[in-house]
C-alpha cells in the first residue's frame, strides 16, 4: 500500500476523533516516488486549516522528523511513520 493511502487513513481519523483542540497535523513527503503528493494534495484542499504538507527530497526519518518539529507550532508531537499500524 501506498505511503499517500497511510497518510489518508491518519489524516481522517485524527481529523475527527482527536478532542485535543487546536489540532495541527503535518505531514512530511519524504521524496516518495508513488502517489503520495497527489493524496496529499487532495487531503490539503480538504482540510487546509488543519493539515500542513511539506514535501522535501528523499533524506530519511531523521531529517523527515527533524523537519515536522521545526514546523510544529503545538505543544505536543507524535509521529506516525507510514508502515505504522
């Protein structure tokens, strides 16, 4: 399965049953070659307020979850990584 369908399911279930508000989830493309940036695209357009997608070439976890912390604005993180279930 795509990293774009994971970054689907997270984003619609955090998206309404997470009650901590406000709520800010990001997303890091980590320079996927599947259809991940088009999911992602769609996902932005449907929830713009809550959903920030940076898309970056391939560096590895480390950068990726570097990069969501510089762009984190919240009190708390949590990382998801696409072949968490």
């Amino acid at each position: 399965m795509s990293g774009g369908i994971y970054a689907y399911c997270y984003v619609e279930r955090f998206s309404t049953i997470c009650s901590y508000r406000p709520i800010e989830i990001i997303v890091i493309n980590d320079g996927s070659t599947d259809n991940t940036s088009e999911i992602l695209q769609a996902l932005q357009c449907q929830y713009n307020s809550l959903l920030k997608v940076v898309s970056q070439r391939n560096n590895g976890v480390s950068e990726a979850r570097n990069r969501g912390i510089k762009e984190a604005k919240g009190k708390y993180i949590c990382f998801l990584d696409s072949d968490d279930e």
